[in-house]
C-alpha cells in the first residue's frame, strides 16, 4: 500500500510517522513549529488529533492516571485547551504538504469524517481505544484513504475482528501498549508475532517508551511503520509531553530505525558479493594426499579435507573414493570433477 508517495511494507524503508498529537498545546504557532521539527528530523509523515472535548466526552468521562500526574484536574479542561480549530488544522496540512510531509489525522467522531476528508489528508487513523469502534472504522474505510489501526489494550479477538471489518481495504495494524510512558519491559514488541498470525498486511509499532532505540529494535522484529510523538521541550507541562522525543532525539530515533532496517536486508539466505572470497578460501575442499595417476580408483587413504574451497565439496568425500581417475593429479591438490571418469 502506499501513503502519499511512500510505499509501505516488507522490504521498504520504515515509515517514519511523527506524532504531534496534544504537544502543541492547542497552539497554532507550536503546531506549526512541530511541522517543521518534523520535517528536519527526517519523519515521511505527521499526524494531528482531531477532536472536540464535547463530542467525545460524556459526563461520566475520567482522566487517565498519567493524565493526572501530568497536573490536569478535569477531562473537560484538559481536552477544550488541546483542541485544534480546523482552520489550524488546515493550515498544518498546506504547510505539511509543502514541507514533503504526509499528513495523517486521528478522528475520534464519525461528525468530523468529512471535514478530515475535505482538509484532504493522505490518512487517517483510530486511536487504540477505538478498535472496537465499528461505526468509526466503517466510515473511514467509506473514504477510501489508507487507515492505521492502533491496537493498545486490545485482546487479539478483538484484533482479529476489526481485521474482519476491513477487510481488503488498505490499512497497517499498529502494535501498541497503551500505557504512557509504556516501560521498556513492556513494550511487548513480540506481540507484532501473534497480531501477524490474524493479519498477514503490513503491521506497525505505535511507540510509547522514552527509549530512541525502540524504534530500530520494532524494525527488526518486522514492523513496517513507526509512530513516535515529537515535542518541542519534554519538559513542558502536559501530558504527554516527557514520554516524547525532542526534535534531536526524533533525528536518531531516524537514524536508528533506517539503520537496522538497511541491517535486516533481504529475507532470504544466500551468498553475498561480499562473501564470496571468505566462501571459497576458507572452505575445503576433498585433496589429494599423494601423486595419483591417471586411471586410478581412488583408495580411502589417498583423500583428506584442506582450504581452499572451489573443488570438491567435503559432504561428497565418501562418494569420491572409490571413483576412477580421468586425469593425473598431483599430491595435495584439490580435486575437481572434471578430474574423474
């Protein structure tokens, strides 16, 4: 599948999505900011929350715990101050695109589908605790964009089941731990395994660690797309900005993750260009221990095993012996197979 111009899957380098998420702080000139962050640190992509505190929360709505600890008090407060007017929300996506960035939204209510869908993102995606949010992911497939699937909290029934509901639309199954910051032995990126067992489409890890090397470990385990959340000063009060890289820091997450990718290569066991000197001068090959003459069935005794590589392979010693010779060959030389009858 393809986001923008990126094609994304095994054997593409990872998809770099810099999550801007609630760091701006519902500050337009912040978001901005974030954009250009983005593209400096080498990001393909950035993704925006769209979201109205008072369609999403109902008056039973709590605060998370890291919510708390972060200093908010109430969910209303907290989400009214981090909401984007959709006019900031498009001019992120005009200036995203002139940058070279994709743009990629999160929606939490199927009332801004077609605003999201006019503001003409490349993407969409549904936060973790919308995996189960049918109406949600039926009108997003309905626009025909790709769509990331963030899977934090989920069991794999429920994993297995909105994989149903999409179906053959395109999508990448985000891995995730919904847990912020998420510890480094939580992370669980062997989850990826038992999620590619359900779905055989590109699968993705949505990072909550602080770690830069997270990233390039999710690579190398298979995941195809990464998410990071990129802030301007992990100091800053709010709450998710300590569990985010700074800009340097996104720049090596990069790095990072290219490099293993590039490591990983391809997936399939075969000499490499580079190999092929080691192969054949430290291999052995079946040699003769004395003069054999030409016409001569070869005797047990007369074989041994020595470098370099090129004749004879050493699997093929028993069947060597006892063969008759086309040719002379001199003591301790490899033999070939043009030098039997």
């Amino acid at each position: 599948m393809r986001i923008g111009e990126r094609r994304i899957g095994p054997g593409h380098p990872p998809y770099v999505i810099a999550e801007l998420g609630v760091n701006h702080d519902g500050d337009r000139d912040r978001a901005l900011h974030l954009v250009n962050a983005a593209r400096a640190a080498g990001a393909d992509a950035i993704k925006v929350q769209w979201f109205e505190a008072d369609r999403l929360l109902s008056r039973a709505a709590r605060l998370a715990r890291y919510q708390e600890i972060s200093g908010a008090s109430d969910p209303f407060d907290l989400l009214r101050g981090l909401e984007l007017d959709p006019g900031v929300i498009a001019e992120i996506v005009e200036q995203s695109v002139a940058a070279g960035l994709a743009t990629i939204a999160t929606l939490f209510s199927v009332d801004h589908v077609d605003a999201a869908v006019r503001c003409g993102f490349d993407a969409f995606k549904t936060a973790s605790p919308d995996v189960v949010n049918r109406p949600l992911i039926d009108a997003l497939v309905a626009t025909g964009r790709p769509l990331l699937v963030s899977t934090g909290a989920a069991t794999l029934a429920e994993v297995e089941a909105v994989t149903g509901w999409l179906g053959a639309h395109d999508h990448v199954l985000m891995h995730c731990v919904s847990a912020y910051p998420t510890p480094d032995d939580m992370a669980c990126l062997a989850g990826r395994a038992a999620m590619c067992r359900i779905n055989r489409n590109a699968l993705g890890y949505s990072d909550h660690t602080m770690a830069q090397d997270t990233g390039a470990l999710a690579v190398a385990g298979g995941a195809c797309v990464l998410e990071k959340h990129l802030t301007l000063d992990r100091t800053a009060p709010g709450p998710d900005h300590a569990m985010s890289l700074d800009p340097d820091g996104f720049a090596r997450y990069v790095r990072l993750a290219h490099r293993a990718h590039r490591m990983l290569g391809a997936p399939t066991k075969a000499p490499l260009a580079i190999e092929l000197d080691v192969r054949e001068v430290s291999r052995q090959s079946v040699t003769s221990r004395c003069e054999l003459p030409a016409g001569h069935v070869i005797a047990p005794g007369e074989l041994t095993l020595k470098r370099p590589g090129g004749g004879i392979e050493p699997s093929r010693l028993a069947e060597t012996v006892g063969r008759r010779l086309a040719r002379p060959v001199a003591a301790n030389t490899p033999l070939r197979d043009e030098d039997l009858a």
